[in-house]
C-alpha cells in the first residue's frame, strides 16, 4: 500500500490489537519435561507498549494459546484485553471492539499467521510482521521491517503514533 | 530436482514423517542442570500440521533422543506416530509405513543430518531443511528456504498440500 | 563522529556503566510460568568486563527492571555498582558517579533504549548497541558492530581500553 | 594458511580438545533466578562428535567455567577428557597430553576467545570458530564457516577426518 495510504489509516487508530505467538514472541513453544511453558518477549517492545498506553491509547492481545506467561506479561505491561484459547479469534475480537466501544477501522491488528487474517480484514490497520506467512503479509496494509519478537510491535506502535503526531511529545522527556 | 519432478512427487505423498532435533527445532539439545530436557518447536509449524490433519492426511515423528517433551508437542499436534531413541531408524520407518498402509513414494521424510538419509533414499519425496549437513541435502529431492524449527516443516506442507491442490481449500476458512 | 573525536572521549574514561536487558542481553526478557525470570549473558562480554577491572577500572549496571539474575551476574563478575527498577535512571547516575569520585565525561555509558538516552547525554562517551533504537543510535558517540548480548559491551571494552593503550598489555598474558 | 597446510596438520590429529561456552555453545551463559545453569548444545555437533569416537580418536573439553550440565553433555557424548573451572587451562592441557600420549602437534583445538590462545598455540591444529574474537582468529589455522554452538565443532571433525581419509567409510552405514 502506498505511504499516504498507511498515513491516513494509522491517524484513526485508537486501539491496538495483536497476536502473542509470533508477533510478541518469535514464535517458538518452549516446552519442558513437566509440561510447564515459558516465552521470550522483547524489552524494547515493552517500552513501545508502555508509550502507546501513555498517549491515552488501549492495547489488547487475542492468542490463540493458553498461557499463564502471558498473563503476567500482559498485566505487566498494563494490556487491557487479553483473550487466551481462542482457536476462533472472530468473537474475542467483536467482544473487544464493543467494549472498548471503537469500529473496525479504529483497529490495528498485528498478526503472523492464517489465524490472524479474519481480524485483519475488519481491522483498519492490518500490520504483518516481517517473518509472517505469506499470505498475512499480502493482506497486510504494512509489513514490518522487524520479525516477530524483534521489535515489530515497537515498529507498529512508532508508525501509528508519529501518523498521529503523538510520538515527539512522548520522547521529549528522554531527551531532557 | 527440476520442479516438475517434484511436483509429481509430491502429488502422491499420504503421510508425512520427520525427525525432531534439528528438524521440528533449530537443533539445539538445552540440558538443565537437574538432567530435563527443553525444547522449541515454531508456532507456524504447529498450524502447517494443524492443517495437515484437516486435509485427512496422516503424520509421524523418528527421533534419534528420547524425550517427553517431544511426547507432549506431538500429543498436542494430533501426530499419529511417534518413535524415540531410535539410533537406527529404519525399523521404525518399515513399521509405520505398514501401520499406515502405505508404500515409499506414498512417503515424505524431513530430515537433517546422516542418521535420516537411510529413511530419505526409501521416501518419494526427501526434503532437507535449509541448514542440513551438505549428504542430507544432495540427496535430497528438495531444500526448503526455512532453516530447521523457523518454518521448514510449514514450509514443506505447503509444498505437497498445493501439489495436491488441497492448499486453498483449507486456507479458505480464514479468508472469510 | 569522527575516529579522532572518539579516540579522544574514550581516552578519559574511568567508569564503564550500561544498561541490561538489550545490552548485556538481546533484549528478550524471559518470564516461566512461575514467574521466574531468565536471562542469557555472553560468555566473551565477561571476559571483557573482566580485562576491564584487570586495568584498575570500574563498572556499574544501571537497569529498569529487577531481577536477582542479573545480581548474580554482576557480583560473579565484580561489578561494583548495581541499580535495578530504575524507571528513571538519573538519580542512580547521579549517586554512581558521586560514589566513584569522576565527572561525567569520564564515564562510558553503553544503552539502547529511550530510557538510557538521559544518562548517555550526559557520558563522556555515548555508545549505542548495533540494533539500539534509532534515537539512541543517533546521539550516540560511537554504535558497536555487535548487536546487544552478543558482544556489544566486549566491543566498547575494546574500544576504550586501546584508546587508553592498555589492550595489549592485558592480552599479553594469553599470548606466551 | 594455505589449504595443503591444514590438511597436512589435519592428517596428524589423534585428539581434539575444545573450550565448551562459545565453541560447543553460542557463547550464553544462561542464568536462573534460583542459581541454575542451562546450555544449548547442538545436535550436529553431537553427530560429529559420535563420529569421531567411532574413528577411534579422542576428545576432551576445557571450560573456564563450572557446570553440571557440561558434565551431563559430556558423558552422554562419551567425551573422554573433561576440566571445568579452569581460570588458567594451561595445566588442564598438559595434564590430557600425557594421559593420552599424544604430542602438540597431534593435538587440535577448537576455541572463541583470548583464554584459548595459550592451548591453541600448542596444538598442531588450532581452529577458531566463526564469531571468535579478533586475536584468536589471527592465531588459529584454521576459522570455522559456522559459528560457535552451531555446527562449528562438527565442521571441524569433518575436515580433519576428511584430510586423514576416514570420513567416506564412517558415512557409509547411512548410505545403505
């Protein structure tokens, strides 16, 4: 999609959505003898996720797995939807759209797999990361520079809130 | 191999087998200090065999170690058959091609390393991951892009199911 | 900024402090189910901070998270001063720089993230790992060759101490 | 050094010894919050290393560090030779030369970084890995296409039972 394009559609973002799986994380299970699970997020995204709640924004994430990891991750961070277990995501997501009361193209989806395409298509940001299946990245308005877990939500959020002019005034306290 | 060649190589595959370490996972054998064993398998992966059953199609796993971790992620997947510490791996090849009712070119096999290539010569499609040992690789019908654990059993799958014309109708659901 | 600018800021340094997570790690925070955390330190960056305190030259980790890993690596190693969940680090800066009796352009400060940008604008010697944010990466003095957790600090260890032409004296006991 | 060089060197090899962190590992030291150690060892260097033995050559590893883990890899690779905590590894060498009544230059060693050099200087074959440091490279006779911990260990036995002519009759079991 074209630059002006992208531009127009992230300065009517008001709420962020993403998968965990290969968008928050580089994709890979780590499983142990006793069952248990573990995940590898990004420090870097982190801080992005904290500027984006900063300007006032919401932030939700609909996986597709069950995860007590991801749970103090998204608590930690201060993410106000969080959805686990969802083979079906379609319902997690009209379900977060109503409560956080904005439309579709109030929406930016991050996604990496055929899962995430059905919220993509409703969402008026639909963001693949840099190592997402091919057929996410074809129906994404954006593709990351950055893979899954190495800074494309950081690089999603940086897009949107620099569309809104929202970003200089959110680093300005780093700089001083 | 030229295209064709492996096109209709893949038009006649029924089940899928591969290893684990190497394969299913970047290779990387993690020990603890208490002896457990961790794994990680790609969440891109899990959905390419997801997708794999949904075709109706059967699948299988002959690992070299032993390990329940494996016993888990393969449990989870739905993955038919499953041998570990196999040293020799032949045995347990003949006798899942018997289980399964299926002859050597109605089998693919991915592999890595020398341990897998008495399995490849007997399969009708061989693929090797990207970063297989130089023997597994010439021998190999095809290399996928994707390195072992980042996408090459995805990547594989998606091979043989469009060689089968059976890729788009299971990639329909998320498409509406 | 040029060779000879470095040269000359990385002459004075008496004090090497940096941040953690994305400096002396990639960047990844891993969280268990139990909520442990995890970290993954590089085995040639110790060794650096080690030649480092070999030359009579201190150092100190200034992190925003907390985390009794991170304790351990820094005391196995003998850093001297350690600050953790630190949202704001200028007070940690401040205190450091007080206790080790220099000013601030005798100190090396080695970041990656906004957070770090405060403590960096007031260093000596400004350094940015390979894949630091790009606000980082431009008020930097110098930006390694080496990402973050693989050997980014051991390349500004480098950097200062054969400005300071102390490098092969220390790498002389390893040479007969 | 020329190509006619290493394989002359080669072909005299009756022992390989090697560093663990960096060279059998890429280099992290990952720490628990409960103290605990883990490693990333890799599957083909694991092959490799079999394959050696079947040769009826020997092996050993010297590690700076102390790990429980390194114990457990190495006894289950039948590693003959194992020192572990060794700031100076000097006398670790000595000590394994004369138990295996070998000389230097019958001696190869596999190392990343300055605490190698002493070893790699006595060693009829001194091969650094990939991403080892600066003076290590200079000094060895041999670097590594692969990296430390992924597969550099394995491209080293390869070459060196490759310039000796037991490399096709080890493959051999794999081709039938």
């Amino acid at each position: 999609m074209d630059e002006a394009g992208i531009q127009k559609r992230a300065a009517r973002i008001k709420l962020l959505l993403m998968d965990c799986d290969g968008v928050l994380t580089d994709g890979r299970i780590w499983i142990f003898e006793n069952g248990e699970d573990q995940k590898g997020f990004h420090t870097r995204d982190g801080l992005g996720i904290d500027l984006w709640h900063r300007a006032g924004l919401e932030s939700g994430i609909i996986s597709g797995r069950n995860s007590s990891v991801l749970e103090r991750r998204a608590q930690s961070l201060g993410v106000k939807y969080l959805w686990q277990g969802r083979d079906d995501k379609r319902h997690a997501f009209a379900d977060t759209l109503a409560q956080a009361q904005v439309n579709g193209d109030e929406v930016a989806f991050i996604g990496d797999d055929l899962t995430d395409l059905p919220l993509m298509v409703q969402s008026g940001l639909a963001i693949a990361v840099g190592d997402a299946v091919a057929e996410v990245k074809a129906r994404a308005h954006y593709v990351t520079t950055a893979n899954g877990g190495y800074g494309a939500v950081r690089e999603a959020i940086e897009l949107i809130l620099k569309a809104q002019n929202r970003w200089d005034e959110l680093v300005v306290p780093y700089l001083i």
